[in-house]
C-alpha cells in the first residue's frame, strides 16, 4: 500500500515550486508545467520519489541507525524537531555549525563538554561554584544547546540526513557527500537534485508542504523501528524458550 497519493499531496500544496526564473535546469524532470510565471511540480513523480525515499529510510531505521533532520529556516523549524523527536531521531533546526560532519571529533568534545556542565548544574551541593558561576555555566550550556541541537546524543556520525531546503543547508549538503553519508531532502524547483541522493520534489518553503512530507517520511521510519523491535522481541523469547530447554535438560 503506497504511504501518500497525489490528492492529498495537491491539498497540502506540495505542488508549488518558484518562479520561473529562479529555476534550476536540473529540476525540469520533476515539473509538470508553469503557471502565472510559477512553476508546478509534478506530484506523480513526488509520489513515486516519496516512496523511494520512504523505503531506504524504513530500512536505514530498522537496522537500528540514526537519520539527523537538518532544517534551519524559521518555516521548517517545528514540523521538523516535532516529527523528528516523535522517532527519536536527532535533528539541527537552529543552525548548522561548520565541521559538524567532517570535525565531528570536535563536537563530540562541545558535547562531552555539555554533559560534564549538566552535572554540575544538577547538583545543588556542588563544591567551589558559587551563584554567579552556575549563571555562567547556564548560559554557555543554552548557548551548547542552541548549536548543537539534539545531537548530543549522537555518539557516532549519523547513518543519512534528511534536508529541507539544499540551497539554504549547501554547507550540511557538502559535508555529508565529503563523508559518503547518504542525503535524503526536499528539493523544489529552484535547486539541484543531482546533489541529492533521494531528492523528493516538493515545495520546501510552506509550512503545510513540509510537515506532510515530514509526517510520510517519519512515518516510514517508524514502522522500521517497529519491525526491529519485533524483531528483537522474537530473538528474545527464542533465547529464553533456549535457556528453559537446557535447564530442562540439566535436571
């Protein structure tokens, strides 16, 4: 069963791409015509690239990886960290650090450096830090916080990226094609889906378009995080119906 038609794409306004003249020549696949000097996607070939996408990333999560959301424009923001955070997957939505990829070393240092002031903060008894230090640590940890996003709890590089908007994100889109991380995005009209792994053309700039291509593909994603927990459940009672055996065995 396919996770999204054309109907209910067209309602959500995933169709409307830039004007004319902002396109980029590469996109001319995935329009299917222009109107009033704005270009119209084609929503069969979303549909079909959707469902592509959907599929590597059911099972990018199944295997127990982790897929990073990187979207900074204020439109984007919330549709994101909210679907993002409901499949426990990390997300960037305030801004993307330089080197967050290829110096990863680096920021795995800003966040054990995180951790290490969390504890200090949650211990009302510490020693030697008075009232105007803790009011110090409190502000570099937002500050932490704000440019890490939740990726403090990434522990290892992410297994792909989901972008909205590759024109606004090039820098997050460079590091991970530098590190062969593959690149899952909504593309419109205006940028390149050549840059892409899995590009899903669709409008990257409304709130509407955005939070439905977010709730499709999250929704593949959880149902591979269903099938891994089934999956580690069955392994579970397997051992357990093992071990029962051999104490029957014993006796």
């Amino acid at each position: 069963m396919a996770r999204t038609n054309y109907k209910e794409l067209l309602e959500a306004g995933v169709h409307f791409g830039h004007l004319k003249r902002k396109w980029d020549p590469s996109m001319a696949p995935y329009i299917f015509m222009e109107k009033n000097g704005i270009h119209v996607i084609d929503l069969h070939k979303t549909v079909a690239k959707l469902e592509e996408a959907c599929n590597a990333l059911k099972q990018i999560s199944a295997a127990g990886k982790k897929v990073l959301f990187v979207a900074t424009k204020k439109q984007a923001r919330e549709a994101v960290s909210g679907s993002a955070a409901k499949v426990d997957m990390p997300f960037v939505t305030e801004r993307w650090t330089g080197g967050m990829l290829t110096n990863f070393v680096t920021i795995r240092k800003a966040i054990r450096k995180m951790v290490q002031i969390d504890k200090v903060l949650n211990d009302p008894e510490a020693t030697g830090v008075n009232k105007k230090e803790r009011l110090h640590l409190q502000r570099t940890r937002d500050k932490l916080e704000k440019n890490l996003g939740s990726i403090s709890e990434l522990n290892r590089l992410p297994a792909a990226l989901f972008i909205v908007d590759i024109k606004k994100e090039h820098i997050a889109v460079k590091e991970a094609r530098r590190l062969n991380i593959p690149t899952f995005a909504i593309v419109d009209t205006n940028s390149n889906p050549k840059l892409i792994d899995y590009p899903i053309p669709a409008n990257d700039d409304a709130t509407k378009s955005i939070s439905k291509i977010m709730e499709i593909v999250t929704g593949a994603i959880a149902e591979g995080l269903n099938e891994r927990s089934k999956v580690k459940d069955t392994k579970g009672a397997e051992e357990v119906e093992v071990d029962s055996k051999e104490e029957e065995v014993e006796n």
